[in-house]
C-alpha cells in the first residue's frame, strides 16, 4: 500500500508525498477552477457514453452523473473544499465525487486521462470566449453605429500622419471602425469553427481500447465532430492561440479607438466630449476630466498580445505529445479573456454616451488647407491640367494662403490668378468642406450618401 501521505489519485507507485516546494509548483488548482463547469459537464457526459456502452453500470452512471451535480453547487455555492495536494481541477472533483458516493466514483476515469480531459475543457471554456467576444463585439458594433447614423454627415477632419489631409464624415469615420470590429467577429468565428472538435476519448494520447463512442460525446458537449487523431487531440493549444491571435487584432483595434478619443477628448482638439459615467476627476487639479476608461482600453493589449506571446512561447518546442509546460496554457489566456471583455464592455459604454462636438468637428475640417486636393482635382477637370501640374499650382496657392495667414477660401480670385490665370470664380464652389465631402461619392467614399448607405448594409447584416 502506498503511504497514507502519496497522492490519492496516482499514489501507487510512490512511497512518499511530495515536497512542499513539488506540490506549489504543480498546483494548478489556484487557476484551473475556472474551469470546473467545464470539467463537470465533460464527465457527466462521460459518465452518459460509457453506461451506454456497456463499460460501466447504469446505476454507476446516474449516481455519478447525480453526485457531480452535488460537486457543481458545491462549487457554485463556494462550499467546495479545494486542495493543492489534489493539483488541479479535475481531481479535486473527482475526489470529492468519491466523498459524495463512493465506489462508483472510482470507475468515472476509465477511458480517460487527464489529457483528454483538460484538453476539452480548456477547449469548451475557450470556446465560451470565443462566442463572448462575438457577443461584446457585436454591442460595440451597435453603439457605433448609433454614432455614425447621428453625425452621418457631420464633417471633421480626416488625417494622415495625423496632419490635416482632407475633410471626412464623422459617420465614415466611426463606420471604419465598424468595418475593423466586423473582421474581429468574423475572426472569432472562424476560430471558434475550426476550435469545435473534441478531444475526449483520445486518452493519454493513444485512445483506449474500451468501446467508446467519440461521436455521441462529442455531440453532447455541442462538438460538430470528434478530433480525428489523438495524439493531436491532447498536444495541441493551436485553439487557445488562435483565440488569443484574435483578441490581439481586436484589442489592437480598441488601442487605436482608445488613443483617438484621448486625443479627441483633449482641449486642444474638443471633438468629443465624454459622459462623467465614463470619465475620472483629479485629485489635485479641480478642473481635470480624464479618459481614464480609455486610456486603460489602450493598455489592454499589452496583457493580451503579452498572453499571446506567453502561450507560443510555451508551446514552440515541446515535442508531441502532452507535457506539463501545458499546464502554463491557462492563466494568461484567463487574463487576457477577462481584459479583453472588460475592455469591449468599457468601450461600448463610451461610445454609447459620448458626444461629438459638431461645430468643432466642422471648424477643425476647414483648418490645415484640407480642401487643397479639391483645388487641384477642380484644375484637372475644369482646366484639364496634368494633375502634376495641379499639385503644383494648388502648392503655391496654400503656400501664399499660409504667408497671409488666411484659408483657402479667404484668397481672391485676382491672387488665385496670379499663380494660374485660367482659374475661374468657380473654384471656390470646391474649396469649402461640405462639398467637398458631398463630392467623394466612390464606393466607400466619404459622401454622406455613401456613409447611410453602409450603414444600411451593416444594420441589413446585423438583424
Ligand atoms: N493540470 C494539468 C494541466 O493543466 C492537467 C493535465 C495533467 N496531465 C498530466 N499528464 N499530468 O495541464
């Protein structure tokens, strides 16, 4: 017999327990609770498949499958007595379902390992992520929306190198951010329909040469089909990274979203005006209004791309099959989950309450010389110069406006024809932001027309 200290579970062969600084570093049970719903449901329908294949008992079945309903509120009701001698999760209710009933517990591990075992449940909880993330996307994606049908037309500036570079639509504006959280819902999918094989059954890594039936379980636990190769099966994190690949996209997109509302939301640009529900006071300065939510959605992605890199970072080199650097899968990607959803939740809200000041918008849109590409699109078509020529004149024209210290618009047609003499009145139909914006009517363009019209699409797309 093995002594009383060695492990209940795999004891057999040892004489003596492990030392403490052994069992700290291989408890997982301080994180791996998290995956108790998981857990339990696997093995309920584990319990299911082997009675109805003749391997265990029916009465074993219902009264495991009944005592791991009694671990599951146990743990629900935070009376679970969790044990770091006991490792992880699923021994921890494995042996408190042989408290609970005994015998019968004892036979819930056959054609199993704990492999398989923490391979689907990492698998299923990450696949609840996945359809979470969709969830919170798709709430941003409304809160946008919201936005872009109020100021479809409002114009602002649009920048590069954020220099003035031309006049845009507030609605464009926010619908470009549609469009990147649209392929971020899209990425999720993709993922969770690659993701939704099961690994149970596979074992150790082998498979078992009990009758299983791999099919029946994987249905149950809402799998559109058992993984094909075992050894894959229970050596492979390839769903978690992928999760975390697009939760990094994701949160790269909210980085930037973040960062221009911080912008925006500063006195030197005053474009939007954030609620108090989602602004903090200073301690010091009376007069502070911080964008503190997004400021910390810009962070975010420092945990999250950080548990990306962690996890490939554990998984590179390890040869198949199972080894316990996998233990290391979770914790991040647990992390990175929670940010990710936070982020999302904080994002909507914002979103949802802020305000865009319109008339700054449309003061900062005429300022910079915005329209000077209008000017020059104006000389190629109504003059029918080469457009290089155009940039030139046009060149000229903002540098004489910049010595005057006036917009485009302010110059007169006497000095506009001092740089070009064929220019005409008409010129100045181009050179204000309206319609300037009203003019970019290319699919995808610009044009208040075009902006209502994807967001039709997308509202079309999204009932
Ligand atoms: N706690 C372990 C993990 O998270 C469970 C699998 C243990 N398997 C093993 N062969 N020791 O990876």
């Amino acid at each position: 017999m093995a002594d009383q200290k060695s492990n209940a579970m795999w004891g057999g062969r040892f004489a003596a327990g492990p030392d403490a600084i052994m069992e700290a570093i291989n408890a997982s049970i301080g994180f791996d609770k998290r995956l108790a719903t998981q857990d339990i449901a696997g093995s309920r329908a584990h319990a299911a498949m082997l009675a109805a294949q003749g391997i265990i008992t029916n009465s074993d079945s219902d009264a495991i499958r009944e005592g791991l309903l009694t671990v599951l509120s146990e743990i629900e009701t935070g009376k679970f007595p969790f044990s770091a001698a006991l490792e992880d999760i699923h021994m921890n209710v494995e042996a408190r379902l042989t408290d609970l009933i005994g015998e019968p517990a004892g036979r819930l591990h056959t054609a199993r390992s704990r492999n398989d075992q923490v391979a689907l449940d990492f698998r299923m909880w990450v696949r609840d992520q996945a359809d979470a993330a969709i969830e919170g996307i798709t709430a941003l994606i409304h809160a946008l929306l919201g936005q872009a049908e109020a100021g479809a037309g409002w114009v602002m500036p649009g920048f590069t190198h954020l220099q003035v570079a031309q006049p845009v639509t507030w609605g464009h504006h926010m619908m470009a951010y549609v469009e990147m959280f649209g392929r971020d819902v899209a990425r999720f999918r993709d993922a969770r329909a690659r993701m939704n094989e099961s690994p149970l059954g596979a074992a150790a890594l082998a498979g078992t040469s009990f009758p299983i039936d791999r099919h029946a379980t994987a249905k149950a636990l809402g799998f559109d089909r058992p993984a094909a190769n075992s050894l894959d099966a229970v050596a492979d994190r390839d769903f978690a990274l992928e999760y975390l690949s697009a939760a990094t996209i994701c949160a790269m997109h909210l980085s930037r979203f973040a960062e221009e509302l911080v912008i925006w939301s500063s006195a030197q640009f005053r474009f939007v005006a954030l609620s108090d529900r989602f602004s903090t006071g200073s301690s010091i300065m009376p007069q502070k209004r911080n964008p503190d939510a997004a400021e910390l959605i810009r962070a975010k992605i420092g945990r999250i791309m950080g548990a990306m890199v962690g996890l490939f970072t554990v998984m590179k080199g390890l040869p198949l099959t199972y080894s316990k650097d996998m233990q290391e899968d979770k914790e991040q990607v647990f992390d990175a989950a929670d940010s990710l959803m936070l982020a999302l939740a904080a994002m909507e809200g914002m979103v949802r309450d802020m305000t865009a000041n319109r008339d700054a918008l449309s003061v900062a849109a005429a300022s910079g010389f915005s329209t000077a590409t209008d000017l020059a699109d104006w000389l190629v078509r109504e003059l029918g110069l080469p457009f290089r020529e155009a940039h030139h004149v046009t060149g000229s024209l903002v540098a004489m406006a910049e010595k005057n210290a006036c917009d485009l618009p302010d110059l007169s047609l006497a000095d506009m024809q001092s740089v070009h003499a064929k220019i005409t009145k008409g010129v100045f139909d181009v050179l204000g932001v309206e319609n300037s914006v009203a003019s970019r009517t290319s699919y995808g363009g610009t044009a208040p027309d075009q902006v209502r019209q994807q967001i039709a699409r997308w509202k079309e797309k999204l009932k």
